[in-house]
C-alpha cells in the first residue's frame, strides 16, 4: 500500500517498483485501488494506495493489517507492505 495525494491521480500506465498499472478499479474513503500486473511473476495483481489522512494515522494501518491479515478468500492470496 502507499500514500496518493489528495486528489488521487490517475497512475494508469505508469510503473510502481516492478509493478505496471493497468487501470484503476476503484475509489473509497481509503485511497484507490489499481489492477496492476507483477513484471518479474508474470501475474495481475491489485495495489491500494492509500490517501494521506489514513496513511498517517499508524493506529489505522495497524487495524487494517489485523482486518485484513485475517480475511480469507480465494481470490486474495498474497499481501505486500512496501
């Protein structure tokens, strides 16, 4: 997860580590969540970028790792702090 600026660009095309952002899937009151796909796996991939006001508080990060930490579903296998 990382921190967007208030205005939430759009990263659409750009590159994140060895990420490249396909398109955006969503927007909340969290950040914004991108389809991304993993250069070195070979795999497609979501990445949250959090907004400022949730990323700065540490008390939220650490309930949102907890949340989702313990969440299971098929569909999500793997989480990645950068």
């Amino acid at each position: 997860m990382f921190a967007v600026p208030e205005d939430q660009i759009d990263l659409t095309g750009q590159s994140v580590g060895h990420y490249r952002i396909i398109s955006k899937i969503g927007i909340g009151g969290m950040g914004v969540v991108y389809l991304a796909q993993d250069t070195k796996l070979g795999r497609k991939v979501a990445i949250k970028f959090l907004n400022k006001e949730f990323s700065a508080d540490e008390s939220k990060l650490k309930l949102l790792y907890k949340r989702q930490g313990r969440f299971r579903s098929p569909i999500i296998r793997t989480y990645l702090r950068f």
